[in-house]
C-alpha cells in the first residue's frame, strides 16, 4: 500500500469511527439538489450509485449494505473500499441502460454526471424516474456546468471542492450520519491545507486525459475544471485558456503553449485509443512536434489517476500527486 492509500484508509477508519448514530437522522430531511427539491422521510435502503465516484462516496461513508447496485467505473475502486465494494451488484462498467437501473428496485440514484440522468440523460430523465418513484441525487459538481454543445459540458466559474463537501455532507444527511459526513470533509480539507502549504511560481501544467485518435487532437483540461482547482492549491497556471471542461486541442496549439509540466491520465478504460497511459508517453516520445516539447525534452512527465482530473474525492489525492512531482522537478518554493 503506497503514502496516498495509507492516508486515505486511515481516514476512512477514521469517518467509520465518527459514526455513532447510523440512520438516525432528524427527518424528514430536504435537499434542493440541482434546481430539485427532493424528501427523504427515512434513510434510503436500496441506492444505485451512478458514476464511481458516487459510490466511492457512499462507501466511503459505510453505507455498502445500502448500495443496490453500481455502474460507470473508470479506475479500480479504491484499495481501502475492495471488500465493501465486492458485496455490491455491479450493474455495469459503464453506462446502463433505464430498464437495467429499475430493476434494481433502487429507491435513491446517486448519479455524479447529469448526462447520466439529467434534462438529456443517457440512462434517462429524473423526471422518468420519479414517475416511479425514484429520486435522483446529481453530484453539485456537476450541477454547475452548461452541457449545451459539449458532452463534458463547460464551467463558467472555477471548480472548487466545496462543491464535493457539500455532496458528502447531503448524502449524509439523507442517509442520517452526518457526523460522518463532517469527518470524512474534515480529513479531506486538511489533506488540501497540506497541499495548499507549498507553491510553485511560473509554472503551466497541461491536463492530458485521452484522445479520439492517438496522433490527432487531445482531451486536455480547460481553465475551470478540477485540475485547473488543483492548480489553485499550488499556484500553477493551466495551460489550455477555455471554459470546456475537456476540449479537443491539436499538438501545434500545445507546442505554441509550451507548457512546463505535462500530467497524463491513467485509468484502466480502454474506450479511447489514448486511454492506455503507455500509448500517450510512447506518442509524446516520438511524435515529432510533442517531442519537442520542453515537459518532454526535461523528462517533467507526471502520470496522475484520470478519476483525480474529475471532481471526486481523487481530486486531493491528484494535488498530492502533483505537488510530489512539482518538488521533485524542482519547480516548488
């Protein structure tokens, strides 16, 4: 088990320790959820996590013997969560489809992506589901982009992960533990305090998640997304200057831009031809304009789990990651 996993796991012994009332919350309990108002008379039995990092949070906050079913996985659940995921129905590795989530007779969807379950969802529509009497929970991070015209949507404002705490501490709420709640917020701002404690000056990072094609243009992170908050935390600038939260750039745009560190997605999904973190370092060797970039001619490469580049609770841990690598490059005051 590596530094990162160990932190995370003792702070999950830790949130499992708070909990000292489970699903005694004062209800009914009422959330305005992304312009929704939704009640809970009583804690929830049979919730579907819709999106990793939504279960991720459920289990987090030891609720696997309420989860009824999961779906949309990019990474390995994380190591210290293993065998309370085990105990969950995976639906899916990815999206499933309307018939396949009823099934499961869920009374709560915890969905992180509104293009999951949002006003033009893939799997469907809250409004479908509540005509059967399944309330949808979106993640608030995702609540704040405009999906018009782009799949991942766009942020006019920067991501902060004030968003992500007051996920954590709703879902918490509707299931009734919120001392839970406050304790797993607690660790997680007190791990970005550590992060916010050091700095890096004169630095652009360019976010490469994956691409269509190998050789042709890249998702890379605009300006308001998660990695560009985890920028913020160590004073970094992003490189690529738009409000999409991951457009497609060409290599002479990024070879323009010249960024001083690149970070690369690693996931186990293997949907895009660039998903394989071996396929993106073999493409910035020898493709003969990213070669020549100076991240690449000075080896400042930083390999960085592709659920950390989303709003999740990997987001901290991909701050860590980077401020680790920031040091080691020399790059950090």
């Amino acid at each position: 088990m590596n530094a990162t996993a160990r932190i995370v796991s003792r702070l999950w012994m830790a949130v499992m320790a708070s909990g000292t009332g489970a699903f005694a919350g004062d209800y009914p309990v009422t959330i305005e959820n992304c312009g929704n108002s939704l009640q809970f008379d009583a804690a929830p039995e049979r919730a579907i996590g819709l999106g990793q990092n939504s279960t991720e949070i459920l289990l987090m906050l030891g609720l696997a013997d309420r989860i009824a079913g999961s779906a949309i996985w990019v990474s390995p659940v994380l190591p210290e969560l293993a065998e309370a995921e085990a105990k969950v129905p995976r639906i899916s590795d990815t999206t499933p489809g309307f018939e396949a989530v009823v099934s499961r007779d869920p009374d709560l969807l915890a969905v992180q992506f509104a293009s999951s379950v949002g006003p033009d969802g893939r799997i469907g529509t809250p409004e479908q589901f509540a005509d059967l009497g399944i309330p949808t929970y979106v993640s608030p991070t995702n609540c704040d982009t405009d999906t018009r015209g782009n799949g991942d949507g766009s942020r006019a404002r920067l991501y902060s992960n004030a968003l992500l705490y007051t996920e954590v501490a709703e879902l918490s709420r509707i299931f009734g533990i919120p001392d839970r709640g406050d304790a797993l917020v607690a660790q997680m701002t007190a791990r970005e305090d550590a992060v916010r404690s050091r700095a890096a000056e004169g630095v652009s990072i360019l976010y490469w998640f994956s691409s269509p094609e190998v050789a042709g243009d890249a998702w890379v992170a605009g300006k308001n997304g998660a990695p560009a908050y985890v920028n913020s935390l160590l004073g970094a600038e992003n490189v690529i200057d738009s409000e999409e939260e991951w457009p497609l750039v060409g290599w002479e745009t990024i070879a323009a831009l010249d960024p001083t560190v690149i970070v690369i997605g690693t996931m186990d999904r293997r949907n895009q031809p660039a998903d394989d973190p071996a396929v993106k370092r073999d493409f910035l060797a020898t493709d003969p304009v990213a070669r020549e970039l100076t991240a690449v001619q000075k080896g400042r490469i930083v390999e960085m789990d592709a659920q950390a580049m989303n709003p999740t609770l990997r987001t901290v841990q991909g701050a860590e990651v980077l401020a680790r690598a920031l040091g080691e490059f020399g790059l950090l005051k």
